[in-house]
C-alpha cells in the first residue's frame, strides 16, 4: 500500500488494552532486573570478534523459539508481556454488561468478546462468508469487474488493485489518492518468479492451500485443485508485470500524477470503479503505471469463470482466521507454518487480540489510561533534543557535505516534529456498530469503517495530529509526509527504556530507536523530502553523488552478509534501514557522551564502562533469533536486515566502539551521519 511510514521493526507485532474504569498506579509486568542482564552474554566470544553473539550467546541458549512463534526476541517478550496486560483488561471489560455505547471500552470489550465465543464461531461455520462468496457467483460478464473491485473494499478483501488517500508527496498538506498493484497471495512477487527447491515446495503447498479453502466451502477436491491451479496461473501473471520492492523504494519511481482522464484513455477505464466509491477527482497519483497497463489486458484476456474463482479466494482468504476453527487451521497452516515456521497455534484470545488492529487507536486510549507513566514524556523529550543537538553538530562537521546543502539539511532536522507516548485527540469512532452477537460481523463493519475513513479525507487538507501506530505498539515511526517521529508508550519500557536502568543503557536502547527514526529522514528515500514533508531536492548534485558513494558502501558491507546458506540480505532493500541503524546508534552514542559533560565519572556496572554500556543497551534490544522460514520470508520482504546485522552491521563501523572495547579497528570504517 502507499503509506511510507518508517518503522524500528519488521511487522508490527500486535496489540494491547487497559480499563479506564478503574484507573489504578502502572504495574510492573518486566521481569526486574534493570539495565542488561550479564547472563546473556556469551563470555567465549570476544566483543571485538563478534558483538551480536557476544552480547547474546546466553540469551539465545536459554532462550529457545516457543512452538507458537516464527521469531523471539527481546521484542517480542515486551509484545507479549504488554498482549496479558492488555488481556486483563480485555477480560475486565467483557464481565461488563453493558458499556456505553461506541465508547472505546465498548468497542474493544465486545469484539473481544466475540472473538473469544467459540460456540457461536463454530455453529456459524462458513455461512457468514456465503452471501460474499454467492454475491461473486452473480457477476457473468468483464464488465462487471471494475465496479466489484470496487464494492471488495468495503468487504476487507483486496482486489488486483488498490485505491488509497493518502498525503500528496509533492503537497504535504494536501490529501492525495493514490492507485498501484496488490492483489497476491503469497507475501511477494519472488515467492511465485524463482524456482529454486525452497520456493517451489511453498508454491505447492500455497496450491494445496488454496483447495482447502474451497474443500472447506463445499467444493469436492477434484474442482478445489482445478480452481486452486486457474487461482495460482492467474495471480503468476500478476506477479510478472509487479514491480520489485527494491525499486518501490525510491519514492520518484512510484510518483506518477496522471489525471483521470489520461488514466482511463492509458490504462484503463476507471469510471465505474470511482462512481461505486462516489469519489470525484480530476488527478491521481499511480505507483505503478506499467503493471496497471499489463493489468489491463490480463483483465479482458483472463476468462471470466478463472475471474470468479480468483475473487472467491481473494474473500475465502482474507477471511478465513474469522470463521471456524478448520479455516482458521488452514490459514495457520500456510500463512504461518510454512512461510514463517511457527509450529502451533497461537491460544485463542491472543489470535483474538492479534486480528484486533483495526481498532488499535480504541486499544491505544485504555492502555494508556493504566499502563503509562506520564513522567516517561519528559525524560523521552529531553533525550530527543539531546539527539536532535548533537545531529545538528555533526551536520556540521561532515566532510563530504557541502555548506549550501548543510543549511539545508540542518532546516530540515530543526523541522522534525516528534510524537510521544500516546495522541492528544483521540479518534471518534462512536459510529462504528460493534455487538456481541457476530465476530465475523464485527471484522466486516470494522474494515467497512476503516475504508470509508480513509476515502473520507480526500480533498481535505491532511490531518497532522493523526497517529498511525497505537499508543500500546512496542514499535516506533518516521514518516517522511509529516517529517515526525513517533514513540509509542508501547516501547517505552524494558528493554528499551527502563526508568531504573542507568542512562548509558537507555542511551543506547531507546536513544538508538530515537536517533535511528531521526536518519530516517536523511536516508536514501528520506532525504529526498524537504523540511516540509514534500519529495522536493534540497542537495546540490555534488553532495547527492557523495551520499550515494556512501550509500553504495553499505549496500556492499550488508550484501555480504549470509543469514541462511545461499541467501544473501538484499544490501538494496534494507539500505535505509542499515543507514539508520548506524546513523542511529552513533547519534545515541555521542548524545550520551555530550549528557555526561562536566559530571563526575560513572562506575562500572558488571565490568562494563558506561560508554560500553551505550553499545550494550543497543545490543540487547536485538537479542532474537528465528526460524528458517521466517529468515527466508524476512530476506525477500522486510526492509530491515535480520538482528545479529543490525548490531554487528552498525558497531563494526563505529571507531567510538573499537576504542571504549580495546578491539584493533580496521584501516576503513564507513561513516554517513
Ligand atoms: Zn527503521
């Protein structure tokens, strides 16, 4: 989809609440040790050597992947002790009859509560999906595509296109809608165009999903695999004429303003399309116009019957994990067994709580009520400008920029806004009709809801208060439109901030996240965007081609890098996220030292110096590990590179690191912000 928000990590990983009935002082889930705990390291590798293993040996050791996850980490256990808080609350709000109606405690209490009534999912079985999958039975002609697709929208379904309003790039101000490719089943393009053994085996198994579905629906297996083989055919071609994620990166290759006129003349007709949606515009931005021109004639040559079948798994799939147990079972079995590895099921209320997002924001406000301690605000506030000061002098100081692009670059860091904890307005969503009777019903009207939401701010101007995160997300953002950077009260607690931890650490946990968003505006896409949030150019050329030398070192250093036999990290893809690890953790480093100016020295802590301690904090963030399966998944589709190089890929290159460890540095280091 088109919105370009930045963020720490890979998927966001789920959600949260609190009861705003019985406000009480935050409790303490963290296991209480403070600051980083010497047991995880591993003491047979030395720091120069190998920091990640150094700092994580023990960790992993003793802590191995339960069945249930793709992926653990010390992310995931701050996601998981934050998904029981947010559990108790849930629970508490279901033992209340009758909470006030659209209030946000209403809202998530009872999709909770529907979610968690297995008796009545299970009696309902497929029947909730029948009239969608009947309503694509009537269509019987091309013709009656484009007007569906758009109908899917407001179905939670995805059609072969996606239409979305979202800030004008070039306007910042201005809400813009946007159209590009979507419409895949498996997470990407590659996972259908490479052949080797791996991926065949997943396209097999994807097929073999596929029948499920409709065997699930009613079909007999011989039709199930007859629509499954027409399903993936047609989806193959879909994925040939998509655009690769590497080239989506750079924000000019999907900024394509057509007016509608040009579009329906080029393309193809949109008018029926954009009078189901009642939406009257002149102008769109395309970001991919040749896989919309391929489209367009794979829409009139693909039967029509080959059409219908595509469309009933588009519903059968999106919606599956609503249903009875057997869909959700088959949903878990492809979606997270085979291409992320889990091993099990999830227990029921965390699935429940995990398909929540649609209502993140409600979640948000009663999490925050009990769970977030407002003194966190200043201190976060106060790292931030420590931050933000020492970018400007290192702006400053830089020797391959330029004096005229400097001004121009520093305008822009002194622009950054910066959210914390949680929104100052919280969104009205007292419309929205959530009941205890139909779980299905719920997820239905909640993802009608949410597209109106988005259609509904076109042609206003854009609404810089919004949040796209909830305040209960152990995660963080930059968006390069609002050019601001984004903290959820989620993060804000150990291992990432811990009130009681010493500075350094916090320095190099939270500090790094901090300073990490921060380069995100001055990474390779980032720093296309002006001060004002618009993809303006503000470099002179010679400083640009010196940045993209640099930039081309660090594709170079992370290309190397070989997480799972014959699969490389893609040095492209995760390029701005590399930049901002190391843009990030140096920033932390140097606004630690700066903070300590003119204090008495500190004590060791567990024979660590403070300045060590920085580098630890940031370590100990990254202790994960995965399984194969979500590696592979993780190095064609997210734009982060796996953890041990986002702590070995920043320290190797930091000199700051090599003498506060007593490590020999290398001859070159490669240094950008
Ligand atoms: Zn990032």
């Amino acid at each position: 989809m088109n919105t370009r928000l930045k963020v720490i990590f890979g998927s966001i990983v789920f959600a949260t609440v609190a009861c705003q009935t019985a406000p009480e002082k935050p409790e303490n889930t963290a296991p209480r040790y403070f600051g980083f705990n010497p047991e995880n390291l591993d003491s047979s590798v030395h720091a120069c050597e190998n920091f990640f293993q150094f700092t994580a040996g023990g960790w992993l050791q003793n802590n191995p992947i339960p069945d249930t996850e793709a992926r653990w980490g010390q992310f995931n256990m701050l996601a998981e002790r934050n998904k029981e808080a947010i559990r108790g609350l849930l629970d508490s709000l279901v033992a209340i009859p009758n909470l006030k109606t659209g209030s946000q405690a209403q809202l998530v209490g009872d999709l909770y509560y529907s979610g968690m009534d297995s008796t009545a999912r299970e009696t309902a079985g497929v029947s909730p999906l029948m009239p969608y999958l009947n309503r694509v039975g009537t269509i019987s002609a091309h013709s009656e595509l484009l007007p569906f697709f758009a109908e899917m929208k407001f179905m939670g379904a995805s059609a072969p296109f996606y239409v979305s309003v979202s800030p004008d790039r070039k306007n910042s101000n201005a809400n813009a809608l946007y159209i590009g490719q979507s419409g895949l089943g498996m997470p990407d393009r590659d996972y259908y165009l490479k052949s080797d053994s791996a991926s065949v085996v997943i396209q097999e198994k994807y097929r073999t999903y596929m029948a499920s579905l409709f065997e699930l629906a009613g079909d007999v297996p011989e039709a199930a695999s007859a629509k499954a083989e027409k399903i993936y055919a047609l989806e193959n071609r879909l994925a040939e004429e998509q655009m690769s994620r590497t080239l989506q990166r750079q924000p000019e290759n999907t900024y394509n303003p057509y007016t509608v006129a040009r579009f329906n003349k080029e393309v193809f007709d949109l008018t029926p399309y954009l009078s189901v949606l009642k939406l009257r515009t002149e102008d769109l931005i395309v970001t991919q116009p040749d896989y919309l021109k391929a489209l367009s004639s794979i829409l009139t040559e693909t039967p029509i019957e080959s059409w219908k079948d595509y469309l009933s798994f588009r519903f059968l799939s999106a919606h599956a994990s609503k249903l009875s147990l057997a869909f959700e079972q088959a949903d878990f079995d492809f979606n997270s067994k085979t291409l992320r590895g889990n091993k099990e099921m999830n227990p029921r209320w965390k699935r429940v709580q995990d398909a929540m997002g649609g209502l993140n924001e409600q979640i948000g406000y009663v999490y925050v009520d009990r769970y977030f301690p407002e003194s966190s605000k200043q201190k976060i506030s106060e790292m931030v400008e420590n931050i933000r000061a020492v970018y400007r002098e290192r702006i400053q100081d830089l020797d391959w920029m330029g004096e005229e692009t400097k001004e121009k670059a520093i305008v822009k860091l002194n622009a950054f806004n910066y959210k914390i904890g949680y929104p100052d307005t919280w969104k009205d969503y007292s419309n929205l009709t959530i009941s205890r009777a139909s779980y299905f019903d719920n997820m239905m009207a909640l993802g009608a809801y949410k597209t109106s939401e988005n259609l509904a701010k076109f042609g206003k101007p854009v609404d810089k208060s919004e949040w796209f995160m909830g305040a209960h997300i152990v995660n963080a953002y930059y968006s390069p439109s609002y050019n601001e950077i984004v903290f959820p009260a989620g993060i804000l607690q150990h291992p990432f901030f811990d009130p009681e931890a010493d500075d350094a650490l916090n320095y190099g946990a939270i500090g790094g996240v901090i300073g990490h968003e921060f380069t995100h505006g001055f990474d390779d896409q980032g720093s296309k965007y002006d001060a004002n949030g618009n993809l303006e150019n503000w470099w002179t050329t010679e400083d640009r081609s010196r940045f993209d030398a640099l930039a081309g070192e660090i594709v170079a250093q992370y290309s190397a890098y070989e997480p799972l036999p014959g699969m490389n990290v893609n040095g492209e893809l995760t390029l701005g996220e590399n930049i901002a690890d190391l843009g990030g953790l140096t920033l932390a480093y140097h606004a630690y030292v700066k903070s300590r100016e003119g204090q008495p020295e500190v004590a060791p802590i567990d024979g660590f110096t403070d300045r060590q301690r920085v580098f630890l904090g940031w370590a100990q963030v990254w202790q994960s590990q995965a399984t194969d399966e979500y590696l592979r998944n993780m190095v064609v589709t997210d734009p982060h590179s796996p953890p041990q190089y986002r702590v070995n890929g920043p320290t190797i290159n930091i000199p700051e690191f090599y003498e506060n460890f007593g490590c020999e540095a290398p001859k070159k280091t490669i240094a950008i912000w």
